[in-house]
C-alpha cells in the first residue's frame, strides 16, 4: 500500500504552531511515502515566511512536492509580483511543482495561480494553456498502469464550499486532464476538505480538497488528508487535530 499525506495552506506567517506540530508528530509516526503541499505556504509571501516553511518542510524527511498558491505571489510590490513572482521560491527550488514517481503511482503538478487576470480578485483560479501542456505532456509520459495523480491550489470546478476558486478554464483543463488518463486531481485553497467523484466524458476523475494547518479555518478544524492507495483504487482520510478522522471515500 502506499501513503500519501496531502495538505495545504500552510499560511506561514498565519501558520497554527500546534497544528504543524500535530502534522510533523503524525510524518513521523507513520512515515508517508510522500508528501503533496497544494499551496499558500505563506500568507504574504515575505522571505521570512518562505524561510520558516522551507525550514519546517525539510524538517519532516519526506520526498515533498509543492504547488504555487496565491498567497506565494507578492502582495505589496507590484513589479515583483509581474517580473520575479516565484524569486522567494528559489530557496525550495527542490520541492516547488517537482513530479513523484513511486510504485504504481505517479504525481504531476498544474499550476494554477496568475500574475495578473482580467478581473478584480487575482486570489482566483486560472489555468493558462502553457501550464496545462507542461501538465499533459507529463501524463503522457507515465507508466500506462500508473494511477495519475495531479496537484494544485485551486479546485478547478467548485465543489460547494464556503470558499469558492472560480477557476478560469478550469472545467476545460479538468476534461483536458481525464481523457489524458488523469485519475484524481488534489487541491487546496477552500480550507476544507472534500473528495467528490466528477464524471467528465464518461470518465471519473476524483476531486480530492485537503483543509489548512492554518489559523484561517473555515468549516473545519485544521486538517490533512491522508490517501491510501491500492492499485488504482485509493481511500481518503481526513485527520482532524483533536477531533474523530473522517473518511471521505
């Protein structure tokens, strides 16, 4: 069997010490296979955050992979945000959108954050066609019996949380992603978790959220989840701190 643990924003600089603390106990007692960060680590994307998160994850000795949030991308300097967005992330160059290969399972990133959109609130989803071909192209080079595995911040269809993506080209790049041979596609951003089957074309993909070890929760205590996967047929545990786990599916 193999154990993934995914979790998301972080928000460092917002971060909930005790929950991290809580996280970092539960790598180390049931060491996961891997680890799939789905965004925000910071919560103004300052160095020092970067810093402290780069830090924390290392810490957990455990093959890391890491997806841009909208958080990560400079607040207060404008020309840093259009020009540099991703300068602070050289620090995690090894973990940031890096593909996992491990028995029977591959993992692939899509970035879904923009510099700058055409509409008021840049915190949305937006999935620009250069990223998703990256995306595809690395799909069409996984193992045909692989279970396909895609991480990114924004869900790229909602899925009726408090918290909404609204993510731009989502629902195509999602039906781009299936009949690629994606089988699930893992997100953050909404605070709350959720594993929801969507069929796109005949095919299901499932759409898996992972909740914050943050202070900003929403309708949920901070969580991760955690997938235990059996060929291609995986379960979906949300471990809630100091409350029962729930299994998703």
């Amino acid at each position: 069997m193999t154990r993934l643990y995914h979790v998301s924003d972080l928000h460092f600089g917002a971060e909930d010490r005790a929950a991290l603390d809580w996280f970092a106990d539960c790598v180390g007692r049931a060491r996961p296979d891997a680890i799939l960060m789905t965004g925000d680590l910071t919560q103004n994307a300052r160095s020092a955050e970067f810093e402290a998160a780069g830090r924390w994850l290392q810490s957990l000795n455990t093959p890391v992979t890491v997806d841009v949030g909208n958080h990560d991308l400079p607040v207060f300097n404008p020309w840093r945000r259009i020009f540099t967005p991703y300068r602070r992330y050289r620090a995690l160059a090894a973990m940031i959108e890096q593909p996992i290969e491990l028995p029977g399972v591959t993992i692939v990133p899509l970035r879904t954050t923009a510099r700058v959109q055409l509409r008021l609130n840049w915190s949305k989803g937006y999935v620009s066609r250069r990223c998703l071909e990256r995306t595809l192209g690395l799909i069409e080079s996984t193992p045909d019996d692989h279970l396909v595995i895609v991480t990114a911040h924004h869900p790229l269809v909602d899925q009726g949380t408090r918290t909404d993506a609204r993510t731009r080209r989502g629902a195509e790049a999602l039906a781009e992603l299936a009949r690629a041979g994606a089988h699930a596609v893992l997100t953050g951003h909404v605070h709350d978790p959720f594993d929801i089957e969507h069929r796109v074309e005949g095919r299901t993909v499932r759409l898996v959220g992972a909740g914050t070890l943050s202070e900003r929760v929403r309708e949920t205590r901070p969580s991760f989840n955690e997938l235990r996967i059996e060929g291609r047929d995986f379960e979906t545990i949300a471990h809630m701190m100091d409350a029962p786990d729930r299994v998703l599916v």
